[in-house]
C-alpha cells in the first residue's frame, strides 16, 4: 500500500487510481482500497484531477526533524562542525538501496547544492552514498554489483568484482571517502560512515562544498574530524540504545 507514495515526484504531484494500476500493476479495487486507507490516515489528499501527498507528511517530518534519535544525537556536532569549515553538512540515513539526507546544515557556499535533504541519492554515488555502501554486508554488496556491474559508476568503482571489493576495502580502511564532482560538477565531499549499536551501517555524515573550499583544506584534516564526528555520533547511538 505504501508503495503509492513512491509514485510522487516533481513531475507527478497529483495521481488517480489509472496512474496507480497502470505503475504498480494493482487491479482498480486494490487501487481504490488503497486510497480510501491512505486518505483515512491523512497520508493523501483528493484534489481535483486526483489525489496528492496529505497533511500527515508534514506532521511527520516535524515529528522527525523534532525528535529523531539520530538527528538529535548529531545537530550539536553538525552545526560546529559547519561553523568550523564553512561547508555544507549533511547527515544521511541508508534506505533500501539508496541514502536520504535527513538534515543540512547549510554551508557559506552561496550555491545551492542539488542533493540536499530529502532527495534519495544511488548508493554508487558520491562520498555520502558510496561511504555507506562500503560497509554493507558481503552479501549484499555482491548482490548490488551483480544487479549494476555494466552501469557506469559501477565500472568506475572497479570493472570487475575484485577490483569493485578492493575498492570498498579501502574505504573502510580509510574511514572516510572522498568525492568530486560526481553530484554537483563543482562540488567535492567528504563522509565518514555511521553505526548502530551493533556495528551495523546507518547511514553517513558529508562535509560538502565547493572544490575551491574544499581544497583550501589539508585532506587528512578534514578527514580525521569527519571521523572523529561520525565516531561522536555512533557512540551517542549506543550509548541511548543501552540506556
């Protein structure tokens, strides 16, 4: 049922019950019990034409950017780590096969950046993703190189399987990942990866800003003080999880 939220997007606003059967395959009765659901639950709205995102959503991305336990555990270190270098901070959840800035702190660069909270981002791109995708299990990673082997960021990561693990060692070696240009033509990141209680990937937290920024700054600085953020954050995690 959730997966009808997934079909909005900037050039689809608005869907009916045709668009719903015709992009998920579901018979019109699913479609329209559905949306009496989802309607009943404020998660949709019916507009002339259709039906949009409802009020529920903006109730819940107040509740999240209020009390998010992750977010919580990182806005103090956020917020000094931006006020520190000047560039864009962003904490980024793993979510499915892709990572979700859930927070920004905004940076002095005057440009916007593309990927900023909200926009779901491949995990075969930029340090934010590919920090993450580093250290996903060995199996699913396998899984994820064999679905996208032929795709272009993938055969930049590594042409064949060795060369692809080799390249998340390293990685995970680093504690870090480094990116440039590889969301905005203009812009270089850096992220270091975030854990659960049990080691387990969350998610990542970027400095991200423009290459003439970025570079002002010795690589191995701005490195150690994303790890030692992210190191901050993932043991504010566990120490809540054993509270």
């Amino acid at each position: 049922m959730l997966d009808v939220l997934d079909l909005f997007r900037p050039d689809q606003s608005v869907v009916d019950v045709e668009v719903i059967c015709r992009q998920l395959g579901y018979a019109p009765a699913t479609a329209y019990r559905y949306i009496r659901e989802l309607c009943a639950v404020g998660l949709l709205v019916r507009l002339p034409g259709g039906y949009a995102l409802g009020p529920r959503v903006i109730q819940l991305d107040l509740q999240m950017r209020e009390y998010d336990p992750m977010l919580a555990d990182s806005r103090e270190l956020m917020e000094e780590l931006g006020e520190e270098t000047g560039l864009n901070v962003l904490l980024s959840e793993l979510y499915g096969n892709s990572v979700i800035t859930v927070h920004h702190h905004p940076g002095r660069d005057p440009e916007p950046l593309r990927f900023g909270r909200g926009r779901p981002m491949a995990l075969l791109r930029s340090a934010t993703a590919r920090v993450v995708l580093a250290h996903l299990p060995p199996r699913q990673l396998r899984r994820l190189y064999d679905e996208h082997a032929q795709e272009a960021d993938m055969q930049r990561l590594g042409k064949t399987w060795k060369d692809f693990s080799r390249a998340m060692l390293e990685i995970r070696r680093s504690g870090y990942c480094l990116s440039k240009g590889d969301l905005d033509p203009d812009k270089a990141g850096l992220a270091a990866p975030i854990f659960d209680e049990r080691k387990r990937i969350l998610g990542s937290i970027t400095a991200v800003g423009s290459l003439e920024r970025v570079q002002a700054f010795n690589e191995d600085y701005l490195a150690n003080r994303l790890r030692d953020v992210a190191g901050e954050i993932t043991q504010r995690i566990s120490q809540r999880a054993s509270a």
